[in-house]
C-alpha cells in the first residue's frame, strides 16, 4: 500500500466545509470512477462502483474529510488572532503548538497556537510573529480563515507506527480509498458507494446528506476511536496494531445484530483480526444516516488511534491494511438476499 498518500492527507489542511484539499487527492486517487463522481450541497465526494446486475442493492462506505481545528474569530490592535474551535480541539493540544493559517488565496502563514484567558474563560489564540492589526492583515490575513496544526506526518522507529495530524479521519480516508482502488476490476452483487463527508466534526452532517441523497440499503461508517495510551488491560478495545475494531454500541446508534454477526462471521472466515469496541459519548455519521429513508441498517467499523483530536496522532499501519481488506471483503460478499435478511424480521 502507497502511504506517501497517507502523508498528503494528514498534512492537508480542512476543516468542515473546507475540505478542498483533501478532496483533491481523492479525486485523483479514484481518477478511475471519475465519471461516478458527485457531491452533495456541503461538497461531500460521492465515489460509485457500479454491480455487473442491474436493480442491485447499495451500500455505502462513508470516512469524513475534515479535521478538528480552528477560524480565526477576532483581530487584536497588537496583531493577534483570537480562535474559535471547529470540532472538539483536545485541551492538551492548545498550548505552545505549531499552527499554519490559510488565506484566501491558499497562502500557508505559519505561527504558534496558544490558551490565554478572556472574560474567566479559556481563550485560544494564534502569535504569526506580526505587532499590529495593520500587519497582520497586510499579510492576507482576515476573520473566517483556517487555522490547522502544522504537523507533519513522520513514520516512527516503532515498527508500523506512524504520526501524524488529522487521522481523525484521514486514516479512515485512506483505507476506503484503497478499497476502491482494489475494487476496480471487481465484479460485484452490489453497488458499492464510497462518500468522502464534509463537516463530521460540527455535527455528523455530512453523513446524513449523502444518506440521503444516495438512499443506500446499508451504511457503513468507516471512522476512528482514542486509544486510552497509558491502558494496555482488558478494557483498552483499541490497541494499535490488534485490527479494526466494530463497534457494538454508541449514543447515537446500537447497530442491527444481524449484520454485526455477519461481519466478525466474514473478518474470522477471511483471517481478518478485529476488536470489538463501544463508545461511551460521541458518534459517528452512521449515527445520522441510519435515521434516513425510514430507516437505514448501518455499523461502525473503526481504526484506534492514540491521542485522537490531538496536534499528532499515532496509528499503526497494519490496522489500515486490515481496514482495507475488511471493506472490500464486505463489498464482495454482500448480496441482495444476504441485505433482505438483514431487514426482514
């Protein structure tokens, strides 16, 4: 597998609804389907691998595009940029970090993230190094650009551990890319749809709109959970490099039974390890588009990371591999039959 590609999507910069970047390597990625693509209003990439049958059953892959960061919100008289949050921003993550802005006219102007404090609250803020608010703005800097942490993606000494930013869900983006791309010559019982979603972190939008729009018989949301770093006992479900993980439970959805069995039925049948995990908070886009079109069965199948919403995260290389695996292995032995049991009490 080609992780160069992984590298260009964590050190791209989007957040929810400005996720052009990383849109645009998809799109070259999956230059194959380009005659498929469409997008939908927030700009959601919607990729097809058509069936060899006609009135064949959908399903949909969905891993989200953007990451959690920052817009610049205020500009002081001394040349500072007041933030506010896009998405949930680890508090670690706030002090003392490397930040790049993005201009209007894709001009990257680095400087360092920091937390001060304004009406008793935590207020983050952006120093580029400028001394007034005319400097800062003769820069291209106004109110509304982006601000993303500037790390950059490195592999580690630990064997298949790499580091980057944004694998929250750039991971997730990339193991479905892959999947594709190992489907192009595929011949398949289904349609198989692959939705890069835009704005998962304010809100699981993006997801719900191309349910929506795509009415599939199946969603699947391909998404990320932190790994607690420090525990490695019998309640961490998240261990890098122990496999994907399918989740069992959320607030915002208990998926089907009946489709669970199937998956861990065909991840044991094809030597695909996996973990079984629940989320205690949070959710995914599954968690909106199941409540679509009367009803949509859906899962959750997931990569751990540690320090997820972090300024780095660490993933393990062979959970991707699996993650790619799994989807396409889904994908080849789904059927309309095997969906109508899925449904059908």
């Amino acid at each position: 597998m080609d992780f160069e590609v992984l590298e260009s999507l964590s050190n791209a910069d989007a957040i929810a609804s400005h996720e052009n970047e990383v849109r645009q390597i998809i799109k070259e990625q999956l230059r194959m389907y380009a005659d498929t693509f469409e997008y939908d209003g927030l700009g959601s990439l919607i990729v097809t691998k058509r069936s060899k049958n006609e009135n064949s059953p959908t399903i949909l892959f969905a891993a989200h595009m953007d990451e959690v960061g920052y817009m610049i919100r205020s500009i002081t008289d001394i040349g500072m940029a007041y933030l506010t949050k896009v998405g949930g921003v680890e508090r670690r993550s706030e002090a003392m970090q490397i930040v790049r802005a993005t201009t209007e006219t894709g001009e990257k102007i680095e400087g360092i993230l920091n937390i001060g404090t304004a009406d008793d609250e935590r207020q983050a803020y952006a120093d580029f190094g400028f001394e007034s608010k005319a400097e800062f703005v003769a820069a291209g800097l106004k109110i509304g650009d982006i601000v993303c942490f500037a790390s950059n993606y490195r592999q580690l000494k630990a064997a298949e551990v790499v580091c980057g930013k944004a694998f929250d869900d750039r991971v997730g983006c990339y193991s479905l890319m892959q999947a594709m791309r190992a489907l192009e010559n595929v011949e398949l019982d289904v349609n198989v749809v692959a939705a890069f979603t835009s704005s998962e972190e304010v809100g699981t939008r993006g997801g719900r709109l191309v349910a929506s729009k795509i009415r599939p018989d199946l969603f699947f949301a391909v998404d990320v959970a932190k790994h607690p770093e420090l525990d490695r006992g019998f309640k961490n479900h998240r261990k890098l490099g122990k496999g994907p993980m399918l989740e069992f439970y959320d607030k915002t959805m208990v998926p089907n039974p009946k489709l669970l069995r199937f998956i861990c039925d065909l991840a044991t049948k094809k030597g695909i390890d996996y973990q079984r995990d629940m989320f205690k908070g949070g959710g995914t886009d599954a968690g909106t588009a199941h409540l679509e079109n009367n009803g949509i069965i859906a899962a959750v199948l997931g990569l751990p990371l540690r320090y997820c919403h972090d300024s780095y995260s660490l993933a393990n290389k062979n959970d991707l591999q699996l993650m790619t695996k799994l989807i396409a292995e889904i994908a080849k032995n789904i059927t309309k039959e095997k969906i109508a049991e899925f449904y059908y009490y």
